[in-house]
C-alpha cells in the first residue's frame, strides 16, 4: 500500500524537517510503515508554491471529511442524536476516522498534517507565524509503503 502525505513542519533546514517527520511516524503508535521518502525538497513561505500547496492539502482534508460526512448523512444519520443508533461496522468505522481528523490523530488517511499543532487543519496563529518568519517552516511531501500483512494463520496441512 502507498500513500501520500503532506506535513507542515518547524525546522530550521530541510534535513531538520524530514528528521522531525521520521521520528514522528517512528514513535507514532497508530500507524506504522515500511518504508517513506520524501518527494521533492520541501517548501517554505516565501515561495508562493508553498501557499498553494498547503491550501491543497487542507482542502483534501476538509473534502474528506465533507465526503465521509456525507456517506453518513445518506445512510440516514441527518442529526448528532440519530449517531446512538450507528451500528457497528463500516458506518461506525467512518465515524470514528471522521473524528480523528477532527481531534487531531494521524492517520493513514491523512493527507494534510500540521505536525507543529498535532492537527489536520492550521490555526490563525500559526498562519500568522507562517507570515512572520517563513524561514522556519517546511512543507514536506512524504510518500509512505507498507507491506501486506503476514496471514495471521498458518494453512493446516493435511498427512497425505
């Protein structure tokens, strides 16, 4: 499986970025890859790419969210209360990854992460810290792999 993420990081070089990320999905205990590398060389404030980039990436986010929201509204749960009657299975699964973006947990459906905030989306202050000192920041574009899992059981043989 491949997958694609984009993380806003401080760091004061671009070596200093992909270390801070490397670490991040090392310790991280919800996900766990095989291997990532980093696309391109990062990007920072004062390119205007970095602008575009980093709207792109929240945009995807929110569609995601906006999407999965949807599936649920289709599904007949139009109201917060109507959610005590989700049953367990996809529908609930779709919940639950729905509020990871919302509380801030990464995820392999992830695109956009705000490493500095532990968040998918950006705060006014960060923007504003963007603006203000555009040197510190990166935008890194990471493409992660991780193998099929082993079958968790064995084929029995049978004595001929």
């Amino acid at each position: 499986m491949l997958v694609d993420h984009l993380f806003l990081v401080k760091a004061q070089d671009f070596n200093e970025a992909c270390e801070r990320i490397r670490r991040f999905l090392k310790k991280y205990q919800l996900v766990a890859y095989e291997s990532i590398s980093f696309k391109e060389n990062g990007l920072q404030p004062f390119n205007p790419l970095f602008w575009q980039t980093l709207e792109e990436g929240l945009c995807r986010n929110k569609a995601f969210v906006k999407e999965n929201l949807k599936l649920l509204h289709d599904e007949g749960f139009e109201k917060t209360l109507d959610l005590q009657d989700i049953p367990q299975g996809y529908l609930s699964k779709q919940l639950h990854v729905i509020v990871h973006f919302l509380d801030g947990f990464f995820g392999i459906d992830s695109f956009f992460y705000n490493l500095i905030e532990d968040s998918h989306w950006l705060s006014k202050g960060l923007y504003q810290e963007l603006k203000v000192n555009p040197n510190l920041f990166w935008l890194v574009k990471v493409r992660a792999s991780s193998l099929a899992e082993e079958p968790l059981f064995e084929k029995i043989k049978h004595p001929s």
